[in-house]
C-alpha cells in the first residue's frame, strides 16, 4: 500500500480501493495432451513434450482469463536462477473489468 496522502496518490487508487488487493498470476508455458494410458504410464524423469518452444512466448492469466504474454528470463538480481517474465503484450484489461 502506498504511503502517500491520500491527495497525492493515483486518481485510480484513491477512486478503487479494490487496486490494493492482490491477485495470483498464472504462468502457462505450454500445453500437453497425452493418452491416458501414456499418462499413467509416466514415471520419474518421464519426458512430456509440451505444444511450445523455449523460445515462444508465455502466456499470464488470472483465473481463465488471459492478461499478458511475455518471455521467461533469469533474473539479473542476486537470487541467481530465479525465473521472471518480461512482458512483450498487456491485453486491455479495462474493456473486460
């Protein structure tokens, strides 16, 4: 939350309260559709192609509603190996909120 007075802060802030709560991002990488009988089949270190390339984008959604597509990248920060994701689209969310 933000600490500035409430006459300094962003119109849509003061105007939404809801702007404040926090929501949970789902990052899809891709898409498989196995058999059952494969599925069921798999084990450990089991291989499972997925309908996308490292290099495609990844899509972000909350709930069933996609938001954004960007790209997966290591983060430049110390925590070496953590994955982030550079957005390259933003769907416009004001038409469907």
């Amino acid at each position: 939350m933000s600490d500035l007075p409430t006459d300094q802060k962003p119109a849509s802030e003061v105007s939404n309260p809801f702007t404040s709560v926090p929501i949970e991002l789902s990052v899809c990488v891709g898409k498989a559709r196995p058999l059952i009988r494969e599925l069921i089949a798999l084990g450990e270190n089991a291989v499972l192609p997925l309908d996308k390339s490292v290099d495609d984008p990844v899509e972000l959604y909350v709930g069933d509603r996609l938001i954004a597509r960007g790209m997966l990248e290591e983060s430049e920060d110390e925590k070496s190996g953590q994955l982030v994701v550079r957005l390259t689209e933003i769907v416009d969310l004001q038409a469907g909120l």
